[in-house]
C-alpha cells in the first residue's frame, strides 16, 4: 500500500490494494475471533466475544482518529506549499470535488491537490504498516490454538473446573 496508494498509482494498483486490503482483513478478524471462542468455556462465550468485538472496534476507532490526525494536519499545510494563492489552498482542503470540476486534470492546482492528498496517504499507509507490525510481533506471543470439533477445547474445560474445585474448597 505504500508504494500504490500515492498520486501516480494507476486505476489497476488502487483496486489491487483495496482487494489485498479487503483480503487481509477479513483472513485476519473472523480467523482470530474463531480461536478466542474455541478456547474459551461455553457458558463464557457471550462475554469473551464481546469484550473481543469491543476492542475490535475501539481499535478501529482510534486508528480512525489517528488517520484524522495525520490527515487534517497534512494536507492543509502541504496544499499551501503547493498552492500559491492562500484562498484557492483553502478551498482545496474545503471541497476538493467542487474544485477539481474547475481544474482539469494536468492543471497545476489539481497536480497540487493530487500531490497533496498522495503525501497524505503515504503517511498514513506507513503510519499503518507500523501500526500492523506491532500486532504481528505480539501474535507471535500468542498459544497456538488448533480448531477440532468438539464444542469447546478439554484443556480449557478441565482447568476451568480446576479453578471453580480451589474456589470451593477455600
């Protein structure tokens, strides 16, 4: 995504990302949330997968609100490197769609605004990267959980029983 996500990427390398993109998440977010159930106690599945989907979401969240960040406060002060005139720059942030209707492509405001927004998404895409590299090292930490059929795994029956034997004899 670095390197197809910028202002020069054709038509063909935007849809090549978005479809490894889309690929990835969904080879990652079903296949974990399948291993948090199968080690988990059954009458405990509801809450797991709750507080799983929470932090899912809040993780969305604020790698939302970085993307924000990274964005509001990129493209406005590259757009005003690019752009000379300080109103046009401004409108270029504002509303980029109804500026571009005005400037064809190969303009030089609208080579500014495709610069300004590829920058834009270069950071981001490698801000992401880096992002994605920390949750790789801690998977590798991870017990590794094979699926079976049975409803829940015996491991995780037996040691639950333990705990709930030591619980009532104290």
């Amino acid at each position: 995504m670095i390197r197809y996500r910028g202002a020069g990427a054709t038509r063909g390398d935007l849809i090549a990302v978005q479809i490894v993109r889309g690929l990835g998440g969904g080879c990652i977010s079903f296949p974990v949330q399948a291993a948090i159930q199968v080690v988990s106690k059954h009458e405990h599945l509801a809450a797991i997968t709750a507080g799983y989907l929470t932090v899912f979401y809040l993780s969305q969240g604020v790698g939302s609100a970085i993307g924000g960040g990274i964005w509001t406060n990129t493209v406005p002060n590259r757009l005003n490197e690019l752009i000379s005139n300080s109103t046009i720059a401004k409108q270029a942030y504002t509303n980029p769609i109804g500026l571009i209707a005005k400037y064809p492509p190969g303009t030089e405001i609208r080579q500014a605004m495709a610069t300004a927004q590829g920058d834009a998404q270069r950071i981001l895409s490698i801000t992401g990267t880096c992002l994605a590299a920390v949750g790789l090292v801690l998977a590798c930490f991870l017990q590794n959980v094979r699926l079976t059929d049975e409803q829940s795994l015996e491991q995780v029956e037996k040691a639950e029983d333990g705990k709930m034997t030591q619980l009532e004899t104290k």
